[in-house]
C-alpha cells in the first residue's frame, strides 16, 4: 500500500486555537520574514495576540473553527475510494496540515506504524508558490527523510484539464445563480454577458517581492485562467485578498477591484476564489460576509462560486493526479 498526503495550510479547530495557529502561521519566514530569523517567533506571538482576537470574531461567524480539516478529510476519502475502486495500486490517502492538527510529520509517523514506506505528497495548492507548496513540501520533505521514506510529490496543477473542467462547472453553478436562470454548459453562449454583470477571480495574496523574485505563483494563476476563458467563454478581472503584515502585496486587492466595479454601477458580481479549493475563512467570511457587504452598501449583489471541496470532477481529477504519479514512480505498493 501507498501512502498519500493532501498538503493543505490548515486551520484552528476552535477559537481557543486561534492564536497558537496564527503563531505558528507567522513563525513561518516561508510566508513572510519578520526581522533577523531568532527574533522571528517573538514577533510571531507579538502579531498572533494582536490578531487573535478579531480572528476569533471573524471565526465565532463560521461555526467557530475552520472547516478546512474536516473538508480534506473528505477529499482524501474520497480519492482513496477512488483510486482503490480501479484496482491498481491500493493507496491510504489522508491529510496532512501544515500549521495545525493533522500536521503532516504526525501523519507520516502514522503511516510508517502502518508499514507504508512509500508516500505521495499533493499539495491542495494548486498554484506553486514557496510560501504555500514550498513551506509545505518542505515540511513533508523533512519529515519523510527522518522516517526513511521514499517520496513522490504533485506540486502544483495550474491547468490541469480536469481541475480547469471543475472549475468551469463551479462558474456555471454561479452564473445560475446570478442570473436567475440555468445556463448551458458550454461556453458563453448567449452573446456578451448581460449588462450590470462581472466576474471578478479573487487569489490569495502574495508579498510581492516574492514575485519579483521569481515564484511563479501568479504565472500559474494566469495558467489556470486562459484555458478557463476558453472553456467558458467569459472574461474575468484578476484581484488578490488576504493580505496580512507590513510587507507590500499582490494587487489589486480585492475589495478594492469590488469597490471599483461596484462604483461603476455593475449590480451583479460572480466571485470566483481561484486559488483556493476548499472553504476557509476567506471564503466563508472574508467574501461571503465582509465583501459581500460592500458591494450591498455599494448597491449592488455580490455572488459566490461553489467552493471545488469535494465535488465529483474535482475529485476526479485529484485522483487522475496520483494515478499518472503513481505510474512515473513505478510503485507497486
């Protein structure tokens, strides 16, 4: 049997972790680096007690904890099942968090109790950058070493056909609802999309030095975005959310891009956050709640895709993923 780890940040399973996540979220110099590195962790817990409260306020509106274990626990069922179900190579696919419960070392030690010494790690990223693929791989990659595994590693699928593919069905879903009315699936169909109507592409941010640097986390982004046009035939406008720290970000932010649109009459807007595959806190609160009033106040509706989770052709393709690595490796489990 193989092991397989779906490497995802992770999130505070209730609000007393709230702070103890942020803490090891920003002792992270992969993310952002905060002074010479030995002063880094005090500046962490100096940042994670500033922040910890608004946090939980923002956490207590979502159910009080992320959802982010709980929706991976349910990807990697599901592309275990699958995976199984094509009698190949039997795999155990669990997750495996980088800044809380699972954390990837404590899965890893889990699979080597089982006898497995073989391991894939794919990251849920699914576009490649240091501060969110690299810190976690990195992670995973230490680990295994310690345990004498051998690995395998899915970094990155930006334009993956079967994610781009579930992508696609998430816009219509949207479109849907934003319009009122089922749209063919198929691309835009109906001449140009209808007046008071946008589609904005939320990403996380990025510090941009590190871009300038040379990661290629936006070009993946715009990888992800052309074949997506192409399959929907609808033009979206790139903005970048999440911002945290002094450091200069990816622009433009989103609410921001939001405002702009807004303040130009457009009453309709298809959010589409395309750089994350499953709910979190910036889904569930920072779009669905904080944006969404402002493009309210602004007089507008702002509308939401589906999050992939665990959607079908979403799982689809996670599982095609691990299969055709699973065949480049040679592994017979």
């Amino acid at each position: 049997m193989v092991g397989v780890l779906l490497l995802n940040m992770g999130g505070p399973d209730s609000l007393q972790a709230v702070r103890p996540f942020l803490f090891n979220l920003f002792s992270d110099r992969e993310i952002i680096q905060l002074g010479p590195r030995f002063i880094q962790p005090a500046i962490a817990w100096w940042i994670a007690k500033k922040r910890a409260p608004k946090s939980r306020k923002a956490y207590s509106r979502i159910g009080g904890m992320s959802p982010l274990a709980s929706i991976t626990r349910a990807q990697a069922s599901a592309v275990e099942a699958l995976v199984n179900r094509q009698g190949g190579v039997r795999i155990c696919c669990r997750p495996g968090m980088r800044y809380w419960h699972p954390r990837t070392p404590q899965v890893l030690a889990e699979f080597r109790e089982m006898g497995i010494r073989q391991v894939v790690a794919l990251s849920l990223y699914p576009h490649y950058s240091r501060a969110t693929s690299g810190s976690s791989l990195a992670d995973f990659a230490a680990a295994a070493r310690k345990l004498q595994m051998e690995t395998a590693v899915i970094d990155s699928f930006p334009d993956h056909p079967g994610y781009v593919e579930a992508l696609a069905e998430t816009v219509w879903d949207g479109l849907d609802a934003a319009l009122g009315s089922r749209v063919p699936r198929e691309p835009w169909s109906l001449g140009d999309p209808p007046e008071n109507f946008a589609l904005v592409y939320s990403a996380h941010s990025l510090p941009r030095r590190m871009v300038e640097e040379g990661d290629p986390y936006v070009e993946h982004i715009h990888r992800t975005i052309a074949p997506l046009e192409r399959r929907t035939g609808i033009k979206g406008t790139l903005c970048f959310q999440s911002r945290s720290g002094p450091v200069k970000w990816l622009e433009p932010a989103t609410d921001v891009c939001l405002a702009e649109i807004a303040g130009k009459g457009v009453r309709r807007i298809l959010i589409l956050p395309i750089s994350f595959v499953s709910d979190h806190v910036e889904t569930l609160y920072e779009i669905d709640v904080l944006y969404a009033d402002t493009v309210a106040g602004m007089g507008g509706r702002l509308f939401r895709t589906p999050s992939l989770n665990d959607r079908p052709g979403f799982i689809q393709a996670l599982a095609g993923l691990v299969e055709l690595c699973l065949k480049e490796a040679g592994w017979r489990g």
